[in-house]
C-alpha cells in the first residue's frame, strides 16, 4: 500500500484525481509523497519535424512525463511550418504515433514564421492549442492587427513572441553589467517590452486573447499589470530560469545562453513579484534542446535554447516554496490550474503526478530523459522527485 496525501489547489478548477486500489490517501501533510495535477507547459520546443537530431516527440513527452507534466503545447518553429493544415498534420501524424502524454501544437501566425502574410489560421483553429510565430517576433505592426483580428474571430490565443528585431544589434546575452565587463554584445529589454507596448495597445482594439511569452523584465511586468487593470484581454508566463537567475550566474557557456536572456537582478525580483501579485500567470518552461555539439560553442556562438521541463517543478519547489516565496498552492495554479485555464484544456482527474516530497539530489544532466542536456542548473541541489506520472488513466512514467 501507498500512502500518500492529495494536493487540492484553491484554484476555481477543482481535482479530484482518479486513485488506483494500491494507493491510501492519507491527510495532508502526514505523507512525504503527494499527488499533484498533472502539470501543464504552455511553452515548449520538441524539434520535430525537422530537428530530430535535438528532440523528438517521443523523446520531448517522455521528459515531460518525467517532470510531472501531462499537457504541453510545443511551438511551431519547425519544417515545415506548421502554417497550412497539410503542414501541421506532419506533426499531428507523429503526436499520434509517439506521444506518451497529451501534446498539442500551436500553429503559426505567418507563412513560414516570415510575418509578411497570415497563415491559413482559420483551417488550422481546429487542430491547434493557440497561433504564435514564437522564436520570431512579428515586426510589422500592421501584420499584427492583422491576425489578432483573425485570432479574435476565431476563438483562439494569440502568444506572442515579442522581439524587436531593430534593437537587437547583434547581442546574445542581456546588455548589463556582465555583457560590459566581459566583452559580449548585449541584448537591450527595450527589445522585448517595446513590441509588448504595442500589442497591448493593439490587443485593446482588435480584443484579441493575447498572451506574452517568456518575459523577463521589470518593464514588460509593469506594462502587462497596468494593461489587466485597464481591462485588457491579457495573461503573460515566465520561465523558472527567470525566477531563479540572473546575469550574475552567468558563465561562458552555453547552458546560460537562452532567449530572453538572463537579465538584473532587479528585473528577476520584479519577476518574483509579478507572481505573487497575480500580473504573471503561468509558468512555462521554453525547453528548448539542442544537440551536445551546438550547445558547446560558448556564450556568443552556441543556439539559443536551454532544457528545463524535468527540472521544473523541483527547481521552483526548493527555492520559492521551500524559501516562503510562494506557497505550495500558487505553484500549483501557476503550473497546472492556470495554464489550462487560459488555452482552454481540460483538467483531467485522470491526469496526475506522485512526487517525493523529501528526496534529494543534484541535478544531473545525464539522468534526463529529453535529449537535450544543457541546463544552467546542472548540480544544483534540489528537493522533490516525480515517481509517476499518470496521463488519461495510463502510466506515462515510474521512476
């Protein structure tokens, strides 16, 4: 017999999971082991088709598993683009095939993720989580309106990669103290909250659902807070990375190097407090794997793109809830109930995850189930182990 104690989020979606014979719920707090809803990643990256060589869909949903998650929509920066309903259904045919817990794409918002003409949005508004040309920001404001208008008429979020490309010259890693003294090209975050300033103002008109990607400073926290207050039809996510470093963890490596990079240290407590008060509304993890080969070219010269989806949850466990950050019940809405909410998905009660509540360890890269292994957290000790995740009443891990 199992014992363990089931978390219940105080969030307007209820769980009441379903619990097989061998498993004894036991009061909460009274078992090191819990069970959790299956989590949900608004935000991941599993390379096919067309990179098969840094994660495959089997490979990407096995590590999802493995890190609690039972749903997980994965970013259209493929080939072929996901931009017609023949081109999805490459990716729909390999979901079918590989996926071990529920994977839903996005579709894109422009042909080929160029933003010079929409894709074919509402032939795909069927078969997709939400439209983004994430990895790309689209630069035309006029592009923009364009599919918020189409996104708006059909029902379904649009999730913003925001990026002015004008701004970037040339940088790789965040324009601050660590760029200057160490002779990088920085990355400014006006960058980033410029094109958030715009969508905003152009999400007001058109009332497209808008969602923000992976923010990362202080100002594009303070844009999407007074945007909500004003009645806009907004929510925005951020990634553990954000949460827990900043540009004074970075090495010459390129496990630090993802996109947005790595900012100050007052823009991550400006992250910190926009999920404490409710302006940030998810977390998504942006895994983003690439091959050993490419990740070991340094700071300048390796792809953007970190793994996290089996560090998650561990991570912001030991170093937000374990340090009085956030409770318990807020990571939960934060991974699980919040997600869901925003992309329209189900909280499944035969969707679940058991956790060890009490283990410990390092993070160790070799261990990952994805094929992707660069990380910032490698050998970072974190408490809490997944032992099985369970998706649709099927077990999609065990430890």
């Amino acid at each position: 017999m199992i014992k363990a104690s089931i978390n219940r989020t105080r969030g307007t979606l209820g769980f009441t999971p379903v619990i097989p014979s061998e498993f004894e719920i036991v009061p909460a707090g009274s078992s090191n082991l819990v069970i959790f809803p299956g989590f949900c990643d608004v935000h991941v990256h599993f390379r096919e088709p067309g990179f098969s060589y840094k994660e495959t869909i089997a490979s990407g949903s096995r590590a999802a598993a493995a890190g609690g998650y039972t749903d997980v929509c994965t970013m259209p920066n493929l080939s072929p683009v996901p931009d017609s309903l023949e081109n999805l259904s490459k990716q729909l045919d390999l979901i079918e095939r590989d996926a071990v817990i529920r994977v839903h794409p996005y579709g894109a918002l422009t042909v080929g993720e160029k933003g010079l003409e929409p894709a074919a949005l509402e032939d795909m508004a069927g078969s997709v989580a939400a439209f983004s040309d994430d990895g790309k920001g689209v630069q035309s404001e006029d592009m923009m309106r364009r599919v918020m208008e189409r996104c708006a008429a059909l029902g379904k979020v649009l999730a913003a990669h925001c990026e002015d490309e004008s701004l970037l010259r040339g940088g790789y890693i965040h324009d601050g103290v660590y760029a200057r003294a160490h002779g990088h090209r920085g990355i400014c975050s006006e960058s980033e909250w410029k094109p958030i300033e715009r969508d905003i103002r152009l999400a007001a008109e058109t009332g497209c659902a808008y969602h923000v990607c992976h923010i990362s400073c202080r100002e594009s926290v303070e844009l999407i807070r007074d945007a909500k207050k004003s009645g806009v039809n907004i929510t925005c996510e951020t990634a553990p990375h954000y949460l827990l470093l900043d540009e004074n963890d970075l090495r010459e490596e390129g496990r630090f190097k993802m996109n947005p990079p790595l900012r100050s240290a007052e823009d991550r407590m400006a992250l910190i407090d926009g999920i404490k008060d409710g302006t940030i509304d998810m977390i998504a993890t942006d895994h983003a794997p690439h091959s050993a080969e490419e990740k070991a070219r340094g700071l300048e010269k390796s792809p953007f793109g970190i793994v996290g989806i089996e560090t998650a949850f561990p991570l912001l466990y030991t170093y937000l809830v374990r340090e009085g950050i956030i409770d318990l019940d807020r990571l939960i809405e934060l991974m699980a109930v919040n997600p869901r909410k925003r992309f329209g998905l189900e909280l499944n009660n035969a969707d679940w995850s058991l956790w060890d509540m009490e283990e410990e360890y390092e993070v160790d890269p070799s261990e990952f189930l994805s094929m992707g292994r660069a990380t910032p957290f490698n050998g970072r000790l974190v408490r809490g182990r997944c032992l099985m995740t369970v998706c649709g009443g099927r077990t999609a891990y065990k430890r």
